[in-house]
C-alpha cells in the first residue's frame, strides 16, 4: 500500500499527503486533491479508508501520474 499506508490517521493528523506533483490535505469537512490537469478533486471527510486510497488513486493515474 506504500503512500496510502494509514492515510486517514495522517490526515486527521493535519499532514499533507504527497505524490510527487498531487497534494492531499483535509480543509472543513472534505479532503481536498490537488495537482491534477484536470483540476482539483474532493471527497467527504467522513468516507473510509478504503474510499479515500481508491479515489487518490484514481484522480493520480487519471490525471497521468503513477501510484
């Protein structure tokens, strides 16, 4: 798992999450995804761990990056 390894509990925590040029961090109730082509992305502070890895993943390989 690598950089999802307890990335709920990092961002509780007030950590950034980085992945080269994409940036993960929790403002109010959302996580917020930057870095993308696409733009930014953003998901409920209260989803699982398990939907927070599979959405930082997707907006990194969508958004042309490697996880």
């Amino acid at each position: 798992m690598g950089v999802l390894s307890n990335l709920k509990l990092r961002l509780e925590k007030g950590h950034e999450i980085n992945h080269g040029e994409f940036s993960m961090w929790v403002e109010g109730n959302r996580i917020e995804f930057s870095g993308g082509r696409y733009g930014n992305h953003s998901i409920a502070r209260s989803s699982s761990e398990e939907r927070i890895a599979a959405h930082w993943a997707g907006y990194i390989t969508n958004n042309g990056g490697r996880t």
